[in-house]
C-alpha cells in the first residue's frame, strides 16, 4: 500500500509482512514524475495487465514520451502482474 501525504511524504506499508516506512525528499530526483503531464495523449482509455518481467523491461527504456512514463509512474500491482492504465 502507498499513500502520498499532504506534506508531499510517500508512506507505504506492506499488508502481507507488516513493513512500512515513508520516503522524504524525493521531489526533484530522477523518479519525480510530479511534472510529467499526458493531457496531450489521445486515445481510448486502455488497461493492461503485464508480467513483472516485461514491466521491469519497460522500466529500462531510456527514451519515453512523457505520457508514457507517467503511465509507467502510475502503473500497479495486482494478482495478473502490474497494470498499466491510461490513453
């Protein structure tokens, strides 16, 4: 589970083995996608559900557009892999 707070920290805890933490300063590192904008992307909105392999593979590409790597940033979890939604 991930939370971002209103002071800007990202607390996260794990459900299955109690570990938690929160992660400060952030902003302004290479993985600060908070100025990442996809308002221009068009399309129909789409979800897939990807291997964590393959995720971890697109993780790895240097040259994205800046909707796609929000849609990487946003990306989740779940039971299939990790799901990628967006336009």
């Amino acid at each position: 589970m991930v939370f971002r707070r209103a002071n800007g920290e990202i607390a996260w805890a794990c459900d299955v083995c109690g570990d938690e933490g929160v992660i400060t300063g952030w902003e302004g590192s290479p993985t600060d996608a908070s100025d990442l904008d996809d308002c221009y992307a068009a399309g129909e909105a789409v979800a897939v559900a990807l291997s964590r392999a393959l995720f971890d593979l697109l993780r790895g590409v240097l040259v994205l557009d800046a909707a796609s790597e929000l849609l990487i940033a946003r990306a989740q979890g779940s039971s299939e892999g990790v799901v990628l939604a967006g336009s």
